[in-house]
C-alpha cells in the first residue's frame, strides 16, 4: 500500500506545474471576466439609457436585469474549464507515452520497481482521477468569491437577482457536466469518466503489447466497451422491450461496472504478460 501511495505522490508531482498552472489560469481568467464583463454590461446598459432616454426602471423593465449568468456563459468562463478538462484528456495518454518516448524511456526504470505492476496501472488511474476531484473542488470555492464580487459591482437597480450557488450551477450551459447538483449525478458523471478513462488506458496497453496490430486491437475493445455499456439503450431501441427509468439506470450502471472492472483487469494483464522491459 505504501509503494502504491508512494506512486500516486509521485504522478501527482509529475504533472505539478501543469496543473497548479491550469488553476491559476482558471483563477486569473475567472476573476478577470466577473470584473470586465461587468463593466462592459454596465457601460452597454448606461449606453442605452442614453441613447433611448431610459431611467433605470424603464430599462429594467424592458430589457431585464444583469445576473451572473451573463458571465458564466462568456469563453472568460467557460474556457479554463475547457482547457483543464483537455489538458487532462491529453495526460491520460501523455502519462503513459511520456515513460517511453522522454528521456532515458523511464517506463523500464517504473516496470522494474519491486511492486506490482497493478499498482503501476492503478496508480496512473488514481493521480489522474485526483486531479480531477481537485479541479472540481477548486471550482467550487471560487465560484461564490466570484459572485460575491459581481454581485458587489453591479449597482442594485440594476441587478437582476442574486443568484445562489445551486442556481448558478443548473443555469449555467457547462457547470451542471463539472458539478452536478445530486451525489448520485456526481457518481453516474465521474463513474463514467472513471470508466472511459480504463477503457482509453486498456487501449493504450493493447498498443504498448502488439504495437500497430495494437492500434487496431485498442480500437476494437473501445468499440466493444461502448457497444456493452450502451446495450440496454441498443435493446430498447431495436426491440419491443422497455426499461424504466430506474431500471435502465440500474442496468447501465451495472453495465459500466462490469466494462470499467473488465478495462481495469484486461489492462493490467497486458501491462504484468505482454509489456516488457
């Protein structure tokens, strides 16, 4: 268990200033956009009540307040998200190419450390989905700072609401897929990533054991992992059976167990019998 812990520290600190750089891009860019989206929204406000002769209740009234929304929607926003849900994507491969094509191919220093190679593919799997969790809580608590400062710059006539946490995350197009409003959204959200992530890690050990018949082997599970996941829709779809709602939840989850129990399985048997040193 220690070596395990040992090698999730030691991916963790890896990817370290990638990561700390895509919080503080969230940080800087978040924070900037409350501050001039604001201002612009203010300055076109006052530009209109100039240009048709509005007082701020005739304003309000036809064309509506300002509300954080109007921020949250903006690429200022919405963007960091992207950009650190890319950036990780990216790692999933990186953080196993990275040990065969850097310098002095680390991989065979990493596959002949006295543990076991479980723990090597588990570990890779832990650091990445830390991250994540990490990503999230960050979003979280800048996400009241931020507004508490648009509500505090935006003058009160002319503030539509003062939205809450929970309201913003459901009215935001992007927020709801980062941070789900129920525990149980949050765990069929991130159990799916967690099982793309093994089906894209297993791909990767198929290319890693038989190289180009690899790339096409990898290909085929992925295919044959999605068709098992999505097979309770495929039968809805195509036959006269029909799922309630609860029970085609209670499938697909069961479904996605199997598929994210078979990657995590089937990869680490590619990674202990075919990857070799």
């Amino acid at each position: 268990m220690m070596r395990y812990i040992k090698l999730v520290n030691f991916e963790i600190n890896r990817f370290s200033k990638i990561y700390l750089s895509l919080l503080l891009i969230t940080l800087v860019s978040q924070f900037a956009g409350v501050i001039i989206v604001t201002k612009s929204l203010l300055n076109d406000a006052r530009k209109i009540m100039s240009d048709e002769r509005l007082s701020e209740a005739a304003y309000i009234a036809t064309y509506n307040g300002i509300d954080f929304t109007r921020i949250a929607n903006t690429l200022w926003f919405q963007g960091p998200i992207a950009l650190s849900a890319v950036a990780l994507i990216f790692y999933i491969f990186l953080i196993w190419y990275r040990d065969w094509f850097g310098k002095n191919t680390f991989i065979y220093r990493l596959l002949m450390l006295p543990t076991s190679r479980l723990s090597i593919y588990l570990s890779k799997a832990t650091a990445i989905f830390l991250m994540v969790l990490g990503l999230i809580a960050f979003q979280i608590i800048i996400l009241p700072m931020e507004n508490a400062l648009f509500n505090s710059n935006v003058p009160e006539a002319f503030l539509n609401m003062e939205m809450s946490f929970s309201t913003i995350t459901k009215t935001s197009p992007i927020l709801p897929l980062v941070i789900p409003s129920t525990f149980t959204e949050f765990l069929l959200s991130y159990g799916i990533g967690l099982m793309i992530m093994s089906i894209l890690f297993t791909a990767i050990m198929f290319e890693r054991s038989f190289r180009i018949k690899g790339i096409i082997l990898g290909l085929i599970y992925c295919g044959i992992a999605a068709a098992l996941f999505l097979a309770p829709v495929f039968v809805m779809g195509l036959g006269n059976i029909y799922f309630y709602p609860n029970e085609l939840l209670g499938l697909q989850l069961a479904f996605g167990i199997i598929v994210t129990g078979l990657s995590i399985w089937l990869g680490s048997w590619l990674l202990k019998n075919r990857v070799t040193v």
